[in-house]
C-alpha cells in the first residue's frame, strides 16, 4: 500500500494532468479503482505526466484486467506481445486478449483473431482467427475488416470467396477491385520458425504510413523481376524481397530469406529496412540476440534516412534510456523531425514536452499548437489533451463547451482517459 501510494504521490508531483479519480489507484475495492488503475497504466505507458515506464504501466493495467476489466486486459496483452516492460510472452498475450475479446472487447477480438492466423500462443487455426475477426469486424473496426477480407481472398479458414473479400475491404475504406490472390489451393504455412519472428511487430509496421503496402499476391514474372533486381544489390528491391518471403506473397513462407534481405536492404541504407532490423534487436529471434543498444543505432540509420515512424521510435528510447543515455532534448528533437513530417503522434508528444517543460523551454502557446494539429488530424490522445487544455485554461481561454467537444472526439478515437475526463467535467 505504502509503494503504491508512492507511485501515485510521484505522478501528481510530475505533472497536474492525472484525473481525480487516480487517488483511488491505490486503494483496492474502493469505487472506480479499475478505471484509476488503468488510467495510470496509460500515463506510464505513454509518458502522460510521469516519466514512460512500461514495466510500471503493465503493473498497473494488471491490477485493472485482474478486476476484469477488459481494455486493461487488452492493453497488457499487448505489452506482452510487444516485450515491452516484460519478456515477450505470446502464451500470455494470447491469455489476456482472449479474456478482453470474450468480454467483446473489440480491439482484443481482432487481436486473437492475429495470433491464431500467426499461430503464435495458440495453435494456428485460420477458422478461430476468422471468427475472431469477423466478431471484430461486425463492430465496424476497420482493421479487422481488412484481415477478414485478407481470409476470403486466400480461403483461409473459410471458402476463397473475391465478392466477400471486395465486399470486407469496402467497409473497412479501401479498395472494393479485385485483388489478385494465392491460389486457394495453397497449403497454410507451416508454423516453423513463425514462433520466433516479430509478426506483429512487422504488421504493424507495414501498415504506417511511407511504407510499401504489400499486395495480396503478385505474379511469378513480377517476383523474377524483383528478385533479379535484388540480386544485383537493388536496396528497394531486396526490401520487397524480404516482405514477399515475410507474408508469403505466392511463394513458400520463409523468415530466414525474409530477414536476409532485410538485412542486405538495410546495410544498403534502405531505411524501412533498418527500421525492422531495429525491432528485431527489440524482440529477438531470426538469428537477432535482444540488444537494445543495437536496436537503437538502427533506429538511428533509419530515422537519420528520414522515416518518422523510425524518428518517433528513437525518440521513445531517448525517453527511456533505453539503448542510449535518457535525454530529453534529443527526444523532443527526433520528435520535432517526425512532427515537421505530418505525423501525428510526434506531434502530440512534441506538444506534451511543452506542456511540462521536458527538453524544451515550457511553452503553452507552442503546447496549443502542436497538440491541436494531432487533434486535428484524429490523434485520440492528442485530442484528450486538447479537451484538457480547454477545461483548465492552458494556453487558451477556459471553455468547457470546446472542452467535451474534443473529449467527445477522442472517445470516439477510443481514448478511455478522455471518457474519465469527460465524466468528471460533467459531475457524474
């Protein structure tokens, strides 16, 4: 009781952006404690007014999934399958995403529905990962629109069908043409060294944006092209090598070739390339020892190269520390690059330094307009700090009304710190 408290004292210290209801964090079988517990777990995971600790944030999101809670469930289940602030656990992961997708948890839902396509905690089995997503995508996520679109289309766990695939993918907001796919005949690939590679973290990857989307299949002259292309030390073309191998796009899966091209891409100075081979150091596996120190110097090639995606992620070591010396003007510097990019998160992590004084001179006006540009552009987080801004009278005119309207924003976004909020400025 007396370290939690501790905790709790440390945040309120740190910055005056930790709801009301957090005092309850730390005291069990008080009224909203759940929702307090989670509350923290979010600030600690993404440096919301106490420094970022993810080891911190999976302790407090346990305390609220142990209640039941299904967000809380979710998000520790990501921590979980990401490594972060814990070993990469994926019999966990698969664990706690099944307790927040029974609970019809929808990002959860779609999440089991990825590790049962990956085989990853679970056995593969393309039926479960279709009746995981399908669940998700009957609440309208886009993403699990696109997955279960992505099964039509191969006849994965359900008969190829092109109209349904269409039909998914035009829901989610894409493309309703034709895609070209796998033979439906194609054998599922074996499960072999899946287990050790970072899929989700590649997935995850490839669907930001300034990335190579891969198509569904491509065409045996269009992989002669580009394997020829890659062997005569094309960087570009070794990169989509290696995304070919990685999703099987109409060859036999293989991670090892998949992370022997990244590689030579990467040594090329391919900056996607070197992006991934950072998460590999991240997580390990496919002949990569976990060193964070390594991770961080090809985050740094790929973020020199430009990808802000890589700017962002090199930013959240310096945070950190983790992999090179904690320094916060170096974070709000790589978080300025990618910001000065378009890039939302940037952006509103750029506005938060501001807020608090954190690598840069505190500065409400400049606070304001960073985190207003994330608002603008949909940025969950961002627009709870907006609403935040509104209700309290930093940097602009307190405006309660302008305040639920960006609460109200962010909700929608699935911001759950926005709904606390936004309870509180309403009185219940």
């Amino acid at each position: 009781m007396k370290n939690a408290a501790s905790v709790l004292a440390l945040a309120l210290c740190l910055a005056c952006k930790v709801p009301a209801q957090a005092q309850n964090a730390a005291a069990p079988g008080s009224p909203g404690d759940a929702t307090a517990q989670f509350n923290l777990g979010l600030m600690y995971q993404h440096g919301k007014g106490v420094a970022r600790d993810p080891a911190q944030a999976l302790s407090w999101y346990r305390k609220a999934a142990e209640q039941g809670m299904a967000v809380a469930q979710n998000n520790l289940a990501l921590l979980y399958a990401r490594g972060e602030g814990v070993t990469l656990d994926y019999q966990q992961a698969a664990l706690w995403f099944r307790k927040a997708a029974e609970q019809g948890q929808v990002q959860a839902q779609k999440n089991l529905g990825a590790m049962y396509e990956r085989g990853q905690g679970v056995p593969r089995d393309y039926g479960e990962a279709v009746k995981w997503y399908r669940k998700a995508a009957d609440q309208g996520l886009a993403s699990a629109q696109r997955s279960l679109a992505n099964m039509y289309a191969r006849g994965w766990g359900v008969a190829r069908n092109d109209a349904e695939a269409a039909a998914w993918l035009h829901k989610a907001g894409g493309s309703s043409a034709p895609m070209q796919t796998a033979p439906a005949q194609q054998a599922p690939p074996a499960a072999g060294f899946v287990g050790q590679a970072p899929d989700i973290e590649v997935d995850r990857v490839l669907s930001q944006p300034g990335f190579v989307t891969p198509p569904v299949s491509i065409t045996a002259e269009d992989f002669n092209n580009i394997r020829r292309a890659a062997e005569r030390g094309d960087a570009d073309a070794q990169y989509r090598l290696g995304i070919i191998y990685e999703k099987h796009l109409g060859v036999e899966q293989d991670y090892r070739q998949a992370w022997l091209w990244y590689r030579k891409a990467a040594d090329r100075g391919h900056p996607e390339a070197q992006y991934l081979i950072g998460i590999a150091y991240i997580v390990g596996g496919n002949g990569y020892p976990r060193d964070p120190v390594q991770a961080s110097a090809w985050y740094r090639k790929s973020a020199e190269g430009g990808l802000a995606v890589a700017q962002i992620g090199l930013a959240e070591r310096y945070e950190t520390g983790s992999g090179v010396l904690k320094d916060a003007s170096e974070a709000a510097r790589w978080y300025r690059k990618a910001a000065l990019q378009g890039y939302a998160k940037a952006q509103s992590k750029l506005g938060f330094l501001y807020t608090v004084g954190s690598g840069v001179p505190r500065d409400l006006d400049q606070a304001v307009s960073w985190t207003r540009k994330a608002a603008e552009l949909g940025y969950g987080s961002a627009q709870n700090d907006l609403g935040e801004m509104y209700e309290k009278g930093e940097g602009v005119a307190r405006d309660p009304a302008q305040a639920r309207q960006w609460y109200r924003k962010a909700i929608e976004k699935g911001n759950s710190m926005a709904e606390i909020n936004l309870k509180r400025l309403d009185g219940n």
